[in-house]
C-alpha cells in the first residue's frame, strides 16, 4: 500500500482567530495560495510559507492535511509527522491521528500542533524553516515514512497593521503582508516576544547598520518614498541589485521602518517636523563623520507612534545624535544615540530628540502622519500644500527673484530616448542606460525617469534623470519650487550663470535641478559613490534648448 500527500493548510479558516493565522502573499505580483503546500509545490521552504500572530494564537495550533491512497479498499489510515530528531522544529512535530477514506481519497483533515503554541512564544518574532516527515500506519504501532514537507514560518508579535491588510483574502490586494518584506523585518526583530517598541528598535537599528556596511548612503532626495512607496524596487537593493540605487533621505527612512516594523506587529506612522531649523552635529546615514551645526533642514520625517506629536515615541534610521547631554557643536565629544523610542520633547529630558537634533530655528510636530501605500513613483509626487513651509522655501531661495524669469524655448522629450542624450556630449560617455519608466500625470504631457549607470560595478556611480513636460508653461517655475522642498536639506545654491532658465546645484555638485521653458529637469547622484553631474545637466539644456535641430552624432558637430 501506498499513501502520498496532496495538500497542507496552515491558515485554514476565515475565522483567523481559530488558527491564529493572517494572510501572505509573496510580493507585489505574486500570490500565495491555500492550501500553502501542494503536490507540485518545489522543495524550498519559501514555497510554503505560513505565518502567525503570537498575541492570537489559539491554545492548540493545527492544520489541514489531505491525502491519497492507492489501494480504494482501505477504509481508514494513522497518519503523522515527525520533526527532526533536534528539536528544532518552531511547530513541533503533527499528533498522530486515524483518517477515514473514502475510495482512496481524504480530504483536507484537521491535525493539531501540541507543542506549536509554546515553542511560537518562546522564540518569538522570528523567521524559520521547518520540515516534516509524514509517516503512516495501519494500526498506530509501525509506522512507514512517505513523504518530507519543508515550510517557511513567520512568526509576528501582533496582527499587521496599514499598510498591511492581513485579514484580506483578495489575491488583487497588494497590501496583503509580503513573505518577501517578512523576510527581512522577522530577521531584524528576531527574538522579540512582547514588546512592539522593542521590535521597531530593531528595525531602525538594521535600517541604520547598512549604513555602516556601505550599502546605503544619506541623500537629500527621496529614490523610494513619494506619495507610494516602491517597496518592490527596495527589496531589490536589499537583495543585492540596484533598485532605484543606494542613497536614502527621511521620507525613504521613516517609509521602511514604519511598515518594516508594522508587518511584525507594531503602529507606527510616517510623520514630519520643520519648518526650518539647524541641527546640532549628528551622523547621517552611511556617514564616519560628524555633520556640524551648519546643516540645515527644511523639514525632517520619522517613524512616529500615535498621533506623531510632542510626547510620543519616534523612529529615526536616518541618522544617530548626540547624547551625552552636550549636543551643542562646541562640545568635540559625542555619544551616537540612534533615535528610536525617543519621546520628540520633554523639557526635563535633555535625551528627548529635540534637544539632542534641534540648535536653532523651528522644528514642532506637523502631525501630518501618513502611511504610504504601495507602487513606484517619482520625486516631486508629493505635492506640497503647508503654506508656512512654501513660505520658507520661497523666503530661503529668494523666490520673488526668479520666479518671473524668461521662459526660453525648450524642445519636447516626448519619445525621447537616453540614446539621445549620449549624442549631444561627453557628460554621458560610459554611462548605460539601467531603467526607463514614464508615468502620466494631470497638467503634465510626460513625465519620464531614467536611471543609468557608469561601467560594470552595481551601485557606486549611479544617476537618476527626472524630467517633468508641463502644458502650463508658466507652472514651470511653481514646480521647480516644489521639488527643491522635496530635499529636506536646504543646502541649494542659484547658479550664476544659470543652466536653462533658473538652476539649482547642492554643494557636491550631485544633485542639478533646473528648468527651461516648460520643462523641469532633475538629475541627481544615487549611488554609492557620489558624482558630479554639472556636466549631464549641460548637455541636457544643449538638448532642450535646439527645439528645431535634428540630433546629430558628436563627430558631425
């Protein structure tokens, strides 16, 4: 007699307080079905996977299991499966139980974990293999091996909150929490069994450690926070490719941890505070040295609980600040407190975050908290409406001054190719084009995004090329506007002899911003190693500026 496996189920039951269950799928494109484990499931662990709230489990885990039997005669059948000889199984091994069949044939049955519920809270948040050999038996005393099962289990402190939608079973819904994020946010807080400010510590903390390991650098402007969040393109640079490329600002930093931490449980939201002040020296992402009191910010985001205001606790992977109670820039000894479970201001606190970040200016919660859905996007997406924070930039960046600038005439990218861009100058020798995207937009006849890279090395010099054709001529100015209040640094400077009609360099020459007629352009170094990109912002107006010339090879110049 032969016995085979056909299906497993881990999360069985709409109810998924019965099984102490939430929903998964694998990404943003891939699903994970019920049963999890089938017949042609391959036999990596990730192709089964389960995942378990430790604050809803049920006294007694179980799953369903069907099989099949080759012999129709046999009425019924002991079936159970044993974990390695170790121990090391987080679900135990599955009690043994008699199956009744019916011409061959059991469908999904119910088996119970004994041990599955101790085991899950003793080892708490965490993400673990497990394997079971399935063995049967005629009579419930020699039992016969038959089949081996490998899963993956996530295991969560509480129930995923929003973003995440747990409890959805729409295969469409792409916010139903992701094996591929779980991944990484249980390795993070592994080994957390209660505290959810525990676990968010943990995130904010690995987020801030690939800093370290010269995986991610600070830059001013978002590259995966707009108004969605291009978690897709992240987990590519988690993984080792290039994603949208390595440098990260506050909105990309609060994005993470927040929904990071809130699959395994916690509540935290996106939130900002400005509206323009400068900062005591802290260490900024991927930095060895010290920022001194001369960085500005025009508006800074973290990961924040509750309502984001003055007494609640904050998240912040972005950079570390002083603690030792001497924040000010005068002091040469520092202390690196990463800023997570910190309340944002306590006036008898002098580890509160404010004193340790904020010198001079003002820097209040804007208790805007958002939690950003999921799907890629572009710099500038997010529209900026707090009129006191325009007010500033438009103060700051001498706004009345250019605003009324020429509009000089400027050719349409529409259909326009990088190819096209290489032809016009040096700037673009040795670059290759990596990733196009182009996205539709109201009041915008194209909005184009060109991500290329120098040579063979995966992330050191990258460039993202961002280019905006507005209907509205005279929007144009009004943009430009927008996207330098994208950069929460205000470290801009108007170039004298400007590129196009007004430009826009930071003090590295790594980010140009500028426009020319109704076009508005933005080119800013992302990778690893930093790169000027004066010379690409040249080339680009030579381009724009020859509305009516064919573009020619370099040798016919």
């Amino acid at each position: 007699m032969r016995v085979s496996l056909e299906h497993i189920a881990f999360n069985y039951d709409k109810d998924l307080s019965k099984t102490g269950s939430f929903h998964l799928r694998r990404n943003e494109t891939q699903i994970v079905r019920i049963p999890e484990w089938r017949r042609e499931c391959c036999s990596n662990p990730d192709c089964a996977p389960a995942g378990y709230v430790i604050a809803n489990l049920p006294e007694v885990l179980s799953i369903q299991a069907s099989f099949v039997c080759d012999d129709p005669k046999v009425s019924s059948v002991y079936i159970q499966a044993l974990e390695p000889a170790d121990g090391t199984n987080m679900l135990g091994h599955v009690a043994a139980k008699e199956v009744e069949l019916i011409k061959g044939r059991a469908d999904l049955v119910p088996f119970d974990l004994p041990v599955a519920q101790t085991r899950i809270k003793a080892g708490g948040i965490g993400v673990r293999n497990i394997k079971w050999k399935w063995q049967f038996s005629k009579n419930a005393k020699s039992w016969k091996e038959f089949q081996t099962t490998q899963h993956r289990v996530y295991t969560v402190l509480e129930m995923p909150s929003c973003p995440w939608e747990p409890r959805s079973d729409n295969a469409s819904n792409i916010h139903v929490p992701w094996t591929d994020v779980l991944d990484y946010a249980c390795e993070w807080a592994a080994g957390v069994k209660e505290n959810t400010d525990v676990a968010a510590t943990k995130v904010t903390n690995s987020l801030y450690g690939l800093g370290k390991k010269k995986l991610v650098r600070y830059g001013g402007g978002a590259s995966y926070a707009h108004d969605r969040f291009d978690c897709t393109s992240f987990l590519q640079l988690l993984r080792g490719e290039i994603g949208n490329g390595p440098t990260l600002n506050c909105d990309d930093c609060a994005t993470v941890v927040s929904t990071f931490s809130n699959v395994v449980g916690c509540d935290l939201s996106q939130a900002g505070m400005g509206d323009v002040f400068i900062t005591h020296p802290i260490l900024l992402l991927g930095a060895e040295e010290w920022e001194w009191c001369s960085t500005s910010f025009s508006r800074h985001e973290v990961a924040w609980k509750g309502n984001g205001g003055l007494t609640d606790p904050l998240f912040d992977a972005c950079l570390q600040v002083d603690g030792d109670r001497k924040p000010a820039g005068t002091d040469p000894h520092h202390k690196p407190v990463q800023p997570a479970n910190l309340v944002f201001f306590s006036s008898r606190d002098k580890r509160s975050y404010k004193f340790c970040l904020v010198a001079q200016g003002k820097c209040n919660p804007k208790h805007d908290k958002i939690r950003r859905k999921f799907g890629p996007g572009h710099l500038g997406q997010r529209i900026i409406t707090d009129e006191n924070f325009l007010k500033a930039l438009k103060e700051h960046y001498k706004f009345p001054e250019w605003k009324n600038s020429p509009h000089s005439k400027s050719r349409s990218f529409k259909a326009v190719s990088f190819s096209d861009f290489q032809r016009l100058g040096n700037a673009f020798d040795g670059w290759n084009e990596e990733a196009f995207e182009q996205y539709e937009a109201d009041g915008f006849s194209d909005i184009i995004k060109v991500l290329i890279k120098r040579g063979l090395n995966q992330t050191r010099e990258l460039v993202e090329i961002t280019a905006f054709e507005i209907e509205a001529v005279e929007r144009a100015t009004e943009l430009l506007l927008q996207l330098l209040g994208q950069f929460e640094r205000l470290e801009f400077q108007r170039m004298e002899a400007p590129v196009g009609d007004v430009s826009f360099v930071n003090p590295d020459a790594g980010t140009v911003l500028f426009k020319r007629g109704g076009s508005v352009i933005s080119i800013r170094s992302v990778g690893t190693q930093p790169t000027e990109v004066m010379l690409m912002a040249v080339d680009i107006n030579d381009f724009l500026a020859h509305p009516y010339r064919n573009i020619t090879n370099k040798e016919e110049k």
